[in-house]
C-alpha cells in the first residue's frame, strides 16, 4: 500500500479559506452526503467531509455540524453553516476559535493521513 501524501496542515488552512473573524473562525469545507460513514481527510485542495446522512430535510448539514463539533472538541451549537446549505461547498463557522485553534485542534483529532 502506497504512503500516504504528507499535508502540510497550515496551506490546508489557507486552502480552507480559514480566517478569524468577530467571535471566532470560519472555512471552507467539501463535504459528501450519503458516504459509508462520517470521516474527515485533508488534501492539498482542502478538508472534505463525508458524511452517512442523506441531504434531504438538512440531515446532512446537522450531521455536519455535529461531527464538526465533536471533531473539535466543542459543543454543536458552537458550529454553524454559513452559506452552502444546498451544496457540497460550505463556509463554516466555528464559534470561540481562532485560526490556530483550529489547526490544534485539527491536529489532535488524529484524523487519517500524515500531517506535517
């Protein structure tokens, strides 16, 4: 099996659109409804999501933003979708977190590849 490509987490967060702004954090993420199971990877291009829901009624997005949420270590409240609700691009916004609080948290979640 190949070695996984080594993500240099920092230009994931430029890639992410990943900015401060008044209260917390937001970005950019990719995510795909109606996967085997909820999981997160990064890649040059960004993070995609994918997610077990379904989009239909906004299954998808509350599944999002709860796997978000407990990715980060942070209550689902704290998580919310900014624009792209009827799209796989979505801007999220994190409450109460900055842009390296995002990376710290992104990098002790553990997540599948190799991060540098």
């Amino acid at each position: 099996m190949p070695e996984p490509e080594t993500v240099d987490l920092g230009q994931v967060l430029d890639e992410m659109g990943a900015r401060e702004e008044s209260g917390g954090v937001s970005f950019w993420v990719k995510a795909i409804p109606r996967s085997g199971s909820n999981s997160m990877r990064f890649t040059a291009s960004g993070l995609i999501i994918k997610l077990k829901s379904p989009p239909v009624g906004g299954k998808a997005n509350e599944d999002l933003r709860r796997f978000l949420a407990s990715t980060l270590g942070l209550r689902p409240g704290a998580v919310s979708i900014m624009s792209g609700e009827t799209s796989r691009r979505k801007k999220i916004f994190v409450e109460g977190l900055t842009r390296q609080g995002l990376f710290n948290a992104l990098v002790s979640a553990k997540l599948p590849g190799k991060l540098r």
